[in-house]
C-alpha cells in the first residue's frame, strides 16, 4: 500500500513538475541573490541527505511534500527512487529561473565513482522560504558525432 501511495506521489510530483515546465517561458534568469539562496536550500537538502540527516532533508521539502510523506515514507522514496541524490558527492549548478514565487534549478549530481545524472529542481516560495516541491531527472541522450 505504501509503495502503490509513493508511485502516485512521485507522478504527481512529476506532473506538476511538468506543467511548470511547460510554463517555463513565464519564468527569467535568477537574479544573483535568489539564485545563491535557491543553490543554498539545494545545497542544504544535499548534505543532509550525506549525513543520513531525514529530518533536516524532510524539512527542505515543500509543504505538499511533507503533509504526503512523513520523514520515514520521504526517506524511503528518496532512497530507492533517487539513490545518487541520497549518496551525492558534489553538485554543479547550471541554468536557474525563477518568477518569484516557484523556481526551477538546473544541476547535475555527482555521485560516488564520478558517475553524475542532470535534474531540475521544482521550487516553490512558502512564506519568505523556498522549499523543493519536486525534482525531475533528466535523460540524457548520447549520440556519436
């Protein structure tokens, strides 16, 4: 039951994420304070989940995120849908747009081994906070040239 409530989750997220997506062309380049302050909350998620911190990467989340998954469920999604995320040993940030109340941040992870994988991050503004409403992974195509 809890894994059926998770998959369901996670394609909410998904569609939201998507349909912010496709909104995107409303949004414009961070400006370079909300751009560090979005890269800060990433950034702070990242290294709890390092430490094996939950409760801190828990409250990182947004609001809709938090009242669906208690710490536990959250711990368990994250681990077993976004292992590289939870054992992430760097962080590189590239494109981030917002429009003052959701954000979305480009970035790729790196993992142990050097393996990396790109993601956007969904961020929405609750109050005078960002939190992360969702995180999409990015497939990446590889061709010959």
């Amino acid at each position: 039951m809890l894994h059926i409530r998770m998959l369901r989750a996670q394609l909410s997220i998904c569609l939201v994420l998507a349909g912010n997506l496709t909104q995107a062309a409303e949004l414009a380049p961070s400006v370079p304070a909300v751009k560090e302050t979005l890269h800060t909350v990433v950034r702070q998620q990242l290294e709890a989940f390092r430490r094996n911190d939950f409760v801190s990467a828990h409250r990182f989340a947004a609001k809709g995120i938090r009242e669906q998954f208690p710490v536990e469920a959250f711990e368990e999604m994250v681990r077993k849908g976004y292992p590289i995320i939870v054992a992430s040993t760097d962080v590189v940030f590239g494109l981030t747009m917002d429009d003052g109340e959701r954000a979305i941040v480009s970035l790729r992870v790196i993992g142990k081994g050097k393996q990396s994988v790109r993601f956007q991050y969904l961020l929405e503004r609750d109050g005078s906070d960002w939190r992360i409403a969702g995180v999409y992974e990015q497939s990446e195509k590889s061709e010959a040239i």
